[in-house]
C-alpha cells in the first residue's frame, strides 16, 4: 500500500519526537519514501542526524536557508509528497495550523501544503483538555485534517490520562487506511523504461546520451504510488532510483530489450528511455590507441527498437505509452511515431536547445492519444508522471470495466 509513496513527516518538540525514528524505518520498510521537517524544539528530542540516516534524506531545519531553498524550495516540499503527517502534532503546532501561522519551516510548509493532511497529537493531558486545544482540534478535524490518537495512559511528565502520542505501528495502520482508497492500480503490472543506453566502443568508451532517468523514474514511482506492482528497466543513471518498485540495471539496448521481454506480462508499459539508435557493430576487446594519422572509424548498426518490439509481440501489455523527444515538429513527430511504433498514446516533450529537459527537473508535455493532441503545462518531472499515471488508471479502470461487461478492449481512447 506504501510502496512509492512520499511522505513529509513534520517533526515536533516533544518526548514522543523519539517514536518518530521507529517510524520512519516502518515507513520505509514498507517501501515509502520520507522526507522529514524538523522544528527547533524537535532538534531537542531527535538529532538531525539520526533522522537524516534513517530517512537517507536531507533533514530540513531552517525556513531562510538559502542551500535549502536553492535545492527544494518550502512550497515544493510541501508539494511533491502525497501526504503530510506532523507527528508529534504538539499543542503548538495545532494551534499554529488552526490559525494559519506561518513563522518557521514547519508552519509554512503546513500552510503551503495542497497534499492531505495527518496528525498525531502528544501533550500533557491539561493541555490535550484545554478548550482552546480542543477548539483547535475541531477546526483541523472540520477543514479535513485527520488526527490519529492520542491514546489515554501514563505520561512522560508523570500524570494520567489522554495526550499519549499513537504508536508507530497505529500511525502505518492509519496512513495505510488512507492510501488503500487511492490504490487504483492495484493488481496491475507495470513495465517501465528509463535512462540512456552506453553502446561500448572498446572497454573503456561508450557511445550514451544526456538523458538523467529522472522522468522515467517518477513514473514508475508514480504508478507504484496507485498501487501498480512496477519493473523499471533502467539504463546507467546518476539520478537516485525509485523506492517500492523492481529495479533492473541495464547498460545497452540488447539488454534493455531483455530486461523488458523478461518483465512482461504486464498490463501497461510506459518507454521512457532514450535508447541509444546505434551501437557500435564489434565492440574492440582492448582500449583503441591513439595512433598517428587517421583516427579509427566506428562501423554501426542499428539497435532493437523496444517499443516496436514489445507493441507488436505477442505479450503486447494492454495500453503501451512511448515518449517522443524531438527537437523539430514535435506533433507531426509523434504522430508519426503512435501509429509506426504501435502505441496508444506518445507523450511528446521539446529537448530543443533551451529547454532544459535532459538532466533538469521540469518538463513541458503533449500527449498525443488518437483522439487528439492534449498540451499539458510546464510541470516539474513529478507532476507530470502523477497526472500521466492519473491517466493510465482511469484507463485502465475504464478498459476494466468494459471488458467485465462483455464490451470490446477500449485501450487508449
Ligand atoms: O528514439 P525515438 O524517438 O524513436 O523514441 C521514441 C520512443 O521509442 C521512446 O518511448 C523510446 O523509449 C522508444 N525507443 C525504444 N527503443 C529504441 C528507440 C526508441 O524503446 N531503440
């Protein structure tokens, strides 16, 4: 249910901060991706350090820190997580959501979030029953905040009674509840291409390109967030891969075509690689010397085209999507390529000089389906790979549901 899944965990100042690491590693076991805020009065309970190493994450502190913001600005923390949850949610914290307060890290990244919303409370039961507390309460639960806990017990500061933070385990059970209603792609299989190809000329030179794998890889993660059980084929990335979904490393096309062939069957496919054309016909067994005189001439030949080959075998995955990257027209392009590569729907990007595509973090789409030519607007890579992996559920529900009823496959309308 997690697999895939990002999580931004708000950390407040409260004994109960030490449950946080216990579940951070349940979340991640469970193959959900943490991101964590600390809060000041956090810091004094849990060390950056040990969250940071459990979540493999960098620990965000500090609202006017100008790496921070360089690197991943407040507004999209908050924005590419599929859910929030501020655990301990101390009596400051809620009353800082309650009332919209935005004076650090935490607060603003709360304020800013379009994501849902999950707290855990943890105070002193005074605190828990003060009205102004339970007010608050009411105001977050009545906007659609969900609170998980507290529980009624022993306290730290010795007294009885409500304001116990939930366990670890409670809080996985109550995010999993959550997710279990947005898994619509659950039962499916996904194949996923993503990377370049390295066609080796001798053992030490290849022939590769400037793709970074990063927006094949937000699509597996993608689908694998709506449940999808997903095989990403990738080719040799810098870029981190996905967590909760299966990874199989390739270095050259052949392989890529293997690796793709091996996964199947799989309901849907979606060929984000930018596999290398050519390769190099013999591979040299020892590295080429730089002799006098000419330089040595590279014999190619073509490489298997993926898409083509798993589109029209026998395996052919219900709604196959190929990426189309052109640097002139692009429509016409892709077109083209939907009905010679046998896909349903092309997702075509512009990597004409300018814009930035390879390598950078934002990616401006068509997708071009035979019913027509939809232009998404700039997106980061992450958005982009939600909203296609929105798509291919509703297709895939639609294809569904015909197919129970007795209908004709409607793949790709
Ligand atoms: O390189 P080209 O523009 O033909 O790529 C279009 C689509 O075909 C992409 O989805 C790419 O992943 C796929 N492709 C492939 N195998 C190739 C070449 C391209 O799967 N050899």
């Amino acid at each position: 249910m997690l697999n895939g899944k990002q999580v931004l965990l708000v950390i407040g100042g409260g004994i109960a901060a030490y449950k946080c690491l216990d579940l951070i590693r349940r979340l991640r076991e469970r193959g959900a991706g943490v991101q964590c805020v600390l809060t000041r009065a956090g810091a004094k309970f849990v060390t950056p350090l040990s969250v940071g190493s459990l979540s493999e994450n960098k620990v965000y502190e500090d609202l006017f820190s100008l790496t921070d913001e360089a690197e991943m600005g407040h507004i999209r923390l908050s924005r590419e997580v599929d859910l929030i949850l501020v655990a301990p949610a101390t009596a400051d914290l809620m009353a800082k959501m309650a009332h919209g307060l935005a004076d650090d890290l935490a607060s603003t990244v709360l304020l800013a979030a379009n994501c849902p919303i999950m707290f855990a409370p943890a105070m002193n039961v005074a605190m828990w029953q003060n009205a102004a507390t339970q007010e608050n309460l009411a105001t977050l639960t009545l906007r659609g905040l969900k609170v998980i806990g507290p529980s009624e017990g022993d306290m730290a500061c010795g007294e009885f009674g409500f304001g116990r933070m939930a366990e670890p385990l409670e809080m996985i059970a109550a995010i999993e509840d959550h997710f279990s209603v947005a898994a619509p792609l659950s039962g499916h299989r996904a194949l996923v291409t993503s990377g370049p190809t390295h066609e080796p000329i001798d053992p030490v030179r290849f022939i590769g390109n400037r793709s970074s794998g990063r927006q094949g890889n937000a699509i597996a993660s993608a689908l694998a967030g709506l449940g999808a059980r997903v095989t990403l084929v990738t080719g040799p990335v810098g870029s981190s891969l996905p967590k909760g979904v299966e990874i199989m490393r390739v270095e050259t096309a052949a392989q890529m075509l293997a690796a793709c062939e091996a996964a199947l069957p799989a309901d849907i496919a979606v060929f984000a690689a930018a596999v290398g054309d050519w390769q190099v016909k013999t591979m040299a067994a020892h590295k080429i010397k730089k002799a006098d005189g000419e330089p040595p001439s590279l014999v190619l030949a073509e490489n298997p085209d993926i898409l083509k080959t798993i589109a029209s075998g026998p395996g052919r995955p219900d709604l196959v999507v190929g990426f189309a990257a052109e640097t002139t027209r692009l429509i016409d392009n892709a077109t083209i390529k939907l009905t010679e590569k046998g896909c349903d729907w092309v997702v075509a990007n512009d990597v004409g000089p300018g814009s930035d595509v390879f390598g950078g973090t934002e990616n401006t789409v068509h997708l071009v389906t035979a019913a027509g030519v939809e232009t998404w607007p700039k997106m980061s890579k992450q958005d982009i790979a939600r909203k296609l992996a929105g798509r291919i559920a509703e297709t895939i529900g639609a294809k569904n549901m015909v197919t129970s009823l007795g209908g004709e496959k409607e793949v790709g309308q």
